[in-house]
C-alpha cells in the first residue's frame, strides 16, 4: 500500500517516472481519493514527512531503477497534515500535537540538511521550505505560547542547539556554496522568515478573523511580544552579516572587472579560473542580498502592525538606521524593500521625536543613495546611461515619493501644532523645510506626475497654511 501511494503521488505531481498510461493515471487519482477518506491519513502523512528519502522502485529510466520522490512526496504530505490542522487539530490530545510538531519540525531539519547537500533541486528546495514555514504557522497560531512554549527556540536557535537558524558568523561559507537562485543550507533562515511573517499577518490582518478567534489571536501577539527581545537581535545580526556579505561581494567583483578592462579583456574573455572565482562572488553576493530581501519582506509585516518599540527603539538593535542605509542599496531591490518598511512606519501613529527623527534622516539617506547610484553609472564606462538609471529606479523612486509623502499627511497635527514651524522658525522647522523641498525635487521626476506625489490636495492646502 506504502508504493501504491508513493507511485500516485509521483503520477499526479508529474515527477519524471516515464511514461504514464491513461489507466495508470486513473489508478493514481483513484489511489488518492481513497487515501483522503482513509482515517489513518494523518499518521500516515506524519510517517511520510518524517521519512528522510521516498524511492519509487521499478522505473526503468531512473538511475539504478529507482527514482527519488522525496521532494513530491513530502509536499503531498505536508497538504494532507495542512488540511487536517485546519479541520481537526483542535480535537488532538497534547501527545499527538507534540508529535505532529516533532514531525514537521524534523521535515525542515532535513530539508536544510538535504539544501546544503544539494540533493535537492532548487525549485523544490524553495517550495517545500513555503510549505513548511506554512504548516509551522498554522500550528503556532493554535498552540503558541501555551501548549508550544519552545515554538522560538524550536526555529530560531542555530542548528547546533536544534533549531534552523544559520550559525552566527558563518553565514559568508554558507553563501559561496549556494547555486543559482538556492538558499543551500540557508533555507532554514528562510522557512523561520517566512513563518514568523505567516503568524503576524494571521494574528493582525482582518482577512483571517473567521479562521482564528480573538482570544487565540491575542495569545500569540502577547508571547510574540514577550518573546522579541529573543528574534529581533537575530534578524539584525542577519541583516548585518548578510549585508556585509553582498558589500563584500560587490567590491570584489568591481576590482575583477576594473583588473580586466586594464588587460583589455572582458568578463566574457576570463579564464576557467577566473570564472570559477567570479561565479563564487556572484553567488555570495546573490544568494546573501536574497537573505536581506526575506528579511525585510517580515521586517514589513512588523513595522505594519506590531509594537513600534520594535523598530524604533535603538537600545540594542536600530532598524531605522538599517532601513535608512538600505536606501543605497540596489541589489535584488532592497532598496524598494526598505522603502516599504518605512512606508509602513510612516502610516503608524508615531510620537513626534520619532517622526522628527524620520523627517531629518530621510533627506540625506536620499541623498546619499543619489550618490550611490551615480557611482554605478560612472564605474559602468558607458554601459549605462542616465535614462537607464532612470527606468532602473523608477520602482524605488515611486515608493520613495509615497513614503516621503505618507510621512507628512500622516502627521499634520505635528506640524499644525508646533508654533516655531508655523513661525518658520527653529530646527524643527528647518527639518520639515528640508523633507519638503525633498518632496518638491519629487515632483520633478520625469515620470507621470500623477504618480510621483501621493499627498491630497486637502493635506497640502493644510501644510501651506
């Protein structure tokens, strides 16, 4: 039965098994619908997802006639246990979450080993790392704090303590083995992202009020709350380390080409060596800006609707500062992302030292990625025009214009109540005076000025009096 179901997961997933007849094809649907209303189903996914390799024997074109299908197998699996939490979690005894937990907390151990072993494929490595960040959610949001009390440690503790988190300072070694657009054995940071990302939104969108009770929601926003001084520290030292990474990577490169243009070569006329050292900065610096991308994408989610002391208190950790410097940054669009990190600051209540601080830093980090990006137009040696540099940030620029715009409308009363800036007065004023000459210099963009300043009409005749 164990290979009947194999080969019908492998037949309706379209793993490469040779070739399929039409019966084969009914047999595995058929194979499938009986398993859904099989009543052990549930053990069975546990089994499968827990198992560290799934061969299908008997396939001709397969390497010694075996096939590998641990990748669509556990896919398969990880939907079957999906469906069940969803449906019938809550009448499970607190043995049986522990073993599903155990189960799927294993899966993803695997799956990092596996990455990093590169016995996966790329794609599939990528899906199942979504699926498993998913399935983790689903359970923390019903059982974090109370029932999963170790649900952090469990993901966010190196792989040394347990957990899927990379080692601290070896995130640079990680990098240089990774492939194409692959994490390798990254992909646990990447699952821990994605996860953490999945439990906020579900515990603060509106869209998830029929799938998660009140009570429940707050539960988890509380433990998250009590629990952050345990993560934040962590994905600021991944921003840090990973940036630094594609810093590193960047400048190498950079001397790689200037070294050949000056022995009138180009990087399509290296030499074997050559390549191989070049491919290994491109990696590192690609897979590493990839990790920042992931970061800022569940940075976004807290600086949406978590507690603001996240983000703007500087005891330990100063995101802000992070964002800010990021501004420069184009590689994989982390400029972009930061930009909506700070779009969504923008929209919060903020308390005014706050908003001060955010409207006098943002005129010279714009100013500073303005400088950045014509350093790349100048190292180009005419590759790159003006125009180009213009369609290339045009992204960035519109978030940009929409974030500088947000800060300003979102606050008036910071600014219709203070006497020095009414008086054109004092160093608030000169701030202020600065973000909106800033904003102003955005109305200049050529590009459709009806997408450049995102303030109303009602809010800029509010500014003006």
């Amino acid at each position: 039965q164990g290979l009947a179901l194999l080969r019908a997961v492998a037949v309706s997933s379209g793993a490469p098994i040779g070739t399929i007849t039409p019966q084969q094809r009914s047999e595995a649907y058929s194979t499938l619908e009986q398993f859904k209303s099989f009543d052990g189903r549930v053990g069975v996914a546990v089994g499968l997802l827990s198992s560290e390799r799934h061969v299908l024997p008997g396939v001709p074109t397969a390497p010694g006639g075996a096939a590998d299908v641990t990748a669509v197998t556990k896919l398969y699996a990880l939907g079957v246990l999906q469906s069940f939490i969803r449906k019938g979690y809550a009448d499970l005894g607190e043995g049986d979450r522990v073993a599903l937990r155990s189960s799927v907390l294993q899966a993803a151990r695997q799956l990092v080993v596996a990455s990093e072993a590169a016995s996966l494929g790329e794609g599939e490595s990528r899906i199942l790392g979504n699926k498993i960040a998913a399935l983790l959610g689903d359970v923390a949001v019903r059982d974090f704090p109370q029932r999963w009390t170790t649900f952090i440690s469990d993901v966010f503790a190196p792989g040394s303590q347990g957990g899927l988190w990379c080692e601290p300072g070896h995130a640079d070694e990680a990098q240089s083995r990774t492939y194409g657009s692959g994490y390798g054995s990254m992909i646990g940071v990447k699952v821990g992202l994605e996860c953490l990302k999945l439990v906020v939104e579900d515990c603060t969108d509106s869209d998830f009020n029929t799938k998660i009770s009140t009570r429940r929601r707050n539960d988890v926003l509380i433990g998250l709350n009590e629990t952050s001084s345990q993560f934040l520290p962590m994905f600021f030292s991944l921003l840090s380390e990973e940036y630094g990474i594609v810093c590193s990577a960047k400048a190498t490169l950079a001397e790689m080409s200037a070294y050949l243009t000056n022995a009138g070569r180009t990087i399509s006329q290296m030499m074997p060596e050559e390549c191989v050292q070049y491919d290994i900065q491109v990696r590192r610096r690609d897979g590493a800006a990839r990790l920042v991308s992931d970061c800022l994408n569940t940075i976004r989610t807290f600086c949406q609707t978590m507690p603001l002391e996240w983000m703007l208190s500087s005891d330990r950790q100063d995101f802000v500062s992070a964002l800010l410097h990021l501004l420069r940054e184009d590689t994989a669009g982390l400029q972009v992302s930061a930009t909506a990190c700070l779009e969504q600051l923008a929209m919060r209540k903020l308390e005014k030292k706050d908003w001060l601080r955010l409207v006098s830093s943002l005129p010279q980090a714009v100013s500073e990625a303005n400088e950045a990006a014509a350093a790349r137009v100048a190292s180009s040696r005419g590759q790159m025009s003006q125009t180009e540099l213009l369609v290339e940030q045009f992204p960035f620029h519109l978030g940009l214009s929409k974030m500088l715009a947000q800060l300003v409308s979102a606050h008036l009363n910071f600014i219709t109540t203070d006497k020095d800036m009414l008086a054109e007065q004092g160093p608030n004023y000169q701030m202020l005076a600065s973000h909106l000459h800033l904003l102003a210099e955005m109305v200049g963009h050529p590009s459709d000025p009806n997408h450049v300043l995102h303030v109303s009409s009602k809010d800029a005749r509010k500014v003006r009096r």
